[in-house]
C-alpha cells in the first residue's frame, strides 16, 4: 500500500470511485477501489482514505486490521480518521483502544470535535469518565447535547447518580434523550419514585418518555402505577409503539390482566405495529400467565417465523400449566423445525417434567441436554432435577444430586430439597437443611416459615420459638398474602380477611355461602400448619378467609354460572384453599384458574389439573 513511486492518473475521475467505495459490499470489492486508489496518487489523502477506513471499520462486512493499515501509512491523518477508528474500537468491544486512540489523537495536537466525545465516553471506565468529563468542559463542548447525554449515559452505569443528575441539572439544552436517560438512570438503580419525580418535570413527554417511566414501575413490580400512567398517556393521547405495548404486557402478566391485555393485543393488530419477535414473545408470555393457553397457542402458531424465545416461552407456559407431556411433545417438534435449544429451553423442559411427576423423563432430558446438544447443566437445572426428585419422595436421590453437584448449591437448590421434606415428612433432613438456607437466604421470610413448620410438626415449639425470635432479630418481614381477580377491566386485590373492598360485607357473605354450600359436599377444613404459620396468610386471620376465597367470592357475586374465574396469588396455595376450590368448582359449575407461586391450578368438575402433585 505504499505510494512513494505511484503517479498520479488524470483521467480518472475520483468522484465516481469514492462513490463506488460507498456502496461496496465486500472486502473483495473495496481493495479493487483501494487499488485504484493508489494508483491515482490518492494514498495520503485524508478524504480519499476516509471512504476506505470508514468501509474497513465500521461496515458489517468490513475488515479492521484492514483499517488500521491503512491509517498507518497516512502521514497526517486528521480528526475525522481520528473519530471513525475510536467508534470502530467501541463497536468491536475493544473500548481501551478507543481510549488509547483519543491520547494519541491529543498528542498529534488535534483538536476533537462533536463526533469525538460521544464514542470516547461510552469507552471509559468510572475513573475516565471524569477526566473525560473535564475535556469536554476545556475544549467548549459545555453545551453539547450529545457529549452531555453521553457522560448522563457513563455516570448512570456505574452508578454515580449524582454526577449524572449535576450533568442533567446543569445542562443549557436537554432533549428527550436527556430526560429519558436521568429517568431510565434513577429507575435501573432502584430510585423509582426520584424517576417519576424527573418524569413529572418534564415539559414535552413522547412515546419514549412514558415508555421509560411505564417501565421503571414493571421492573419493580408496581403494576398497578404502571396501569395509572398508562391510562393517562392514553387520556393525553400518546400513540402507543411496541416498546410501551411490551411494557404493558408485562405489567397485565403481573396482575393478570387478562381483559386488558387482550384489548393491548387488539391494538397491536390494529393499528399495524410492528410483531417483532421480542413482542410476540411478550404476547405469548401474557397470555400463558394470565391463565389462557388456548389463546397463547392460537398467537405462537400464527407466528411466521419462530425463534428459540419464542419455543422457550411457550414450553414453560406448558409447565406452569402442569402440562408436561404437552410441553415435551413441542420440545420435539421444535427439534423437527431445527431450531437448536438453549439452556433456557431444557429448564423448562426440566419444569414441565417437576410438575407433572416425570421423574424418568426428566432424567432422560438432564442427560440428554448435554449428549445431544452440548450443555453443560446449570445450578438452575440442578434445581430442577432436586425438584422433580424432592417432590416425588426420593429424598436421598435429590441429596444425592445436590452432593454431586460441580458447583456449590445456592438457596434455589437448596430450597427446593426443604420444601419436600416438610411435605413427605423429613423432619431431620429438613433441619439440616433449612439451617444451612436461612443462612444463605437471610432476608426471605419463606424459609424460616418452612422450617419453623418443620418443627412444629415435630412438637419442638422451643426451636419454633428460636426461629421467630431469629426472624424479629434480622428485621425479617412476613410477606402478606394477596390474590388479584380482574373483573370488568378493572384489578380488584384481597387480602386475608381483608374489608377495604366497597362490595366487602356482600364477599364476605358470599364466603359464608360457599363454605355453607362445600361442606354439604364433603368439606372439611385442613388446619394443619395454620396456628404456627408464619407466612402464607396472616395467623390472626380466619382460615376461612383467606386472599383466594375472597377474590373466589367476589368473582361468583360478578359473574353468571359456568363462567371462568382467573386469580393470581403471590404465595403458595394453601392445602385448605386447594380443597375447598376443587369443590367450589363442583357446587358451582364453574373453572377457576389460580396462578399461585409456583405454577398453575385448573380447577373443574372437583378436580384440579395439578392431581394434587404441587
């Protein structure tokens, strides 16, 4: 590539070449231009190689090392070159060479322009970003929007929020990016009311703005403010795109707004938004959740094109249904379309088989995932094999896996050999056990609520004692149990012997009702565990009315007979509740669908589709 000897061509014109370079679409192609190039005279042109380094470097079909010769034999390569090969360093996750770069830059005495600092930023480090931070203020980018936006962008991801709201505060000129990064900033480090405070401020909201704060309350789970804001982005008549339709989604999935989440559905096919994979999986993922798999099999089947999320999504929609045979059959039909599995696809597999009782199935999958496809088994498909094993009665198996383990077993692990016991009655493996949890899970209440039942069981009410008074000691707080039923569009939440609902008196006269109207049928209720329970339900409550009973009763008193009750539980159901929904379903001609913690309840006719096995 050198041009020492080379003479210059005059009757080519140089024109037609630069614009070839541009459209090039192979290496091939762009060392024939180059070539050309070079034989023009045009080796040490800046604008000329600019074309050539800006191909090399940043074009998907492009060569680097090729770029960087190139810029190697220019004798003085000007900001512009400078900037394209910074950027190129970023996009190719090589950032410290991007850093590397912009010194040599300064040491050449060029001067960085607009284009330069965005790249830069994004490559520092937390230390750099400072330094970084005062170049832009001593070359005259202070009022940069783009430089600023870039340092608000670095600041946030490691977390110094409060240089990043003093670049914010201070800045002559925000746009929408501005105010949606100091937003997206405060929501990823947990700082959701200080996001909705920023939100708030703003003079001009778009679609990305709302979209951002929508999001910042899904990720923390307030599904209801998240409902509010949309509601009224929709009252300021902001045009909902994919990004706030996905956010939605979510927030339906964890109410289980079903009613809603169809009509967000709707609006999708209406009004031509783009079906993109990530949303179709999100679509699905409503509706498996929300208690309806006709429907989310209608969506996964009309997909034209399938990718492995979307598969994922629906086999583990199968195995919170207890559909296991259902879910193995579709892992199979996914290897007939050749679509490889991830280690995703085999949890779910692993699920499906722990919740139907698959025991010899989901021995053959562990093994298979790594014979067939080549994946090495995860903390989180050991906990699945523990759970399958555990849930069967096969107490030794499973801590026999988990002595076996490669890696240390976490609480997931751990928690899953635990719950077994209390319920196939291990007394003494499941103190062993709960010790060595509570101290590797200190702050979830569950745990110690498990093995405090384990040693009422027992009789053994000192170490019962021992384990609340350990709970009080560490500031651990009973999770409140809460079921949701929507019912007319709208989320309506019970608590355990809860009265805040306007139609209080007439659900709790409903309650009465049922419990009447059971016991005729068989019911007899399941106290044990209830007086030294700790968490499931608050113990000063009646067991007989429980979060689920209430949103039950209210669900009959809204509806005709025969019709479907959909309710979403944040805990486990409890053995009592379990029962009498079987013959709530019986007496009253009517499906009732509870998604509890761990998995789906189809209630018809006095069975449910779990056949007891949860």
């Amino acid at each position: 590539m050198s041009s020492c000897l080379v003479q210059p061509c005059p009757w080519v014109s140089v024109t037609p070449i630069l614009g070839a370079v541009e459209s090039c679409s192979t290496m091939a192609e762009l060392k024939q231009h180059h070539s050309l190039l070079l034989r023009m005279g045009l080796s040490t042109d800046n604008h000329a190689m600019s074309r050539i380094i800006t191909f090399c470097s940043l074009s998907k079909n492009g060569d680097l090392n090729y770029a960087l010769r190139v810029f190697s034999t220019i004798p003085n390569p000007d900001t512009f070159l400078y900037n394209t090969l910074i950027k190129a360093y970023l996009h190719s996750q090589i950032p410290f060479n991007s850093i590397l770069l912009y010194t040599h830059m300064l040491e050449q005495s060029l001067t960085p322009n607009s284009f330069t600092f965005p790249s830069v930023i994004r490559a520092c480090s937390a230390h750099q970003a400072k330094q970084l931070h005062a170049h832009v203020l001593k070359f005259g980018f202070g009022a940069d929007v783009f430089a600023l936006n870039n340092l608000i962008h670095v600041y946030v991801s490691f977390r110094s929020l409060d240089e990043a709201r003093k670049v914010f505060d201070k800045m002559p000129v925000r746009n929408v990016v501005s105010w949606t990064s100091i937003i997206s900033g405060y929501s990823r480090w947990g700082f959701v009311d200080e996001a909705f405070r920023v939100f708030e401020l703003m003079p001009h909201k778009n679609s990305a703005s709302w979209n951002a704060m929508i999001a910042s309350f899904v990720q923390s789970n307030r599904f209801q403010e998240a409902f509010a804001l949309f509601h009224r982005m929709r009252r300021e008549k902001v045009e909902l795109d994919k990004f706030v339709a996905a956010s939605m989604l979510s927030a339906c999935t964890g109410l289980g707004a079903l009613e809603q989440g169809k009509w967000i559905h709707r609006y999708v096919e209406r009004s031509g938004i783009e079906l993109d994979s990530k949303l179709a999986t999100t679509i699905v993922a409503m509706y498996c959740k929300c208690g309806c798999l006709e429907k989310a099999f209608q969506v996964f089947n009309g997909l034209p094109e399938k990718g492995v999320s979307s598969w994922n999504c629906m086999i583990g929609g199968l195995a919170m249904h207890g559909r296991g045979e259902d879910a193995i059959r579709l892992f199979r039909e996914m290897e007939k379309e050749m679509i490889a599995p991830d280690s995703i696809t085999f949890v779910n597999v692993l699920t499906a088989c722990a919740h139907s009782g698959l025991v010899e199935e989901g021995r053959h999958y562990f093994r298979y995932m790594t014979d067939v496809h080549g994946i090495e088994p995860t903390r989180e498909h050991y906990g699945c094999m523990v759970d399958l094993l555990a849930r069967d009665g096969r107490l030794d198996e499973a801590r026999k896996v988990i002595d076996e383990m490669p890696v240390t077993p976490d609480a997931g692990v751990l928690g899953a050999l635990l719950g077994a016991c209390k319920i196939h009655g291990n007394f003494e493996l499941g103190e062993q056990v709960g010790k060595r949890v509570i101290e590797l899970e200190p702050g979830n209440s569950g745990r110690y609520v498990i093995l405090a039942n384990i040693y009422a069981n027992c009789g053994k009410w000192e170490e019962v004692a021992s384990v609340r008074k350990l709970m009080n000691d560490r500031g651990v707080k009973k999770a409140p149990g809460f079921s949701m039923i929507e019912m007319e569009g709208i989320v309506n939440e019970f608590v355990a012997g809860g009265r805040a609902h306007p139609l209080a008196k007439e659900i709790h006269a409903k309650v009465d009702e049922m419990l009447e109207s059971i016991r005729l049928v068989g019911y007899v209720p399941v106290t044990d565990g209830v007086l030294h329970d700790l968490v499931e339900e608050e113990r000063e409550n009646p067991l007989f009315y429980h979060s689920e009973k209430l949103a039950i009763a209210y669900g009959l008193l809204k509806t005709k007979r025969g019709e479907t009750l959909r309710i979403t539980k944040n805990l486990r159901v409890c053995k009592d509740c379990h029962q009498a929904c079987k013959l709530i379903s019986k007496v009253y001609d009517c499906n009732i669908i509870i998604r509890d913690r761990n998995r789906f309840h189809h209630f018809s006719k006095g069975e449910c589709s779990c056949k007891d096995y949860w």
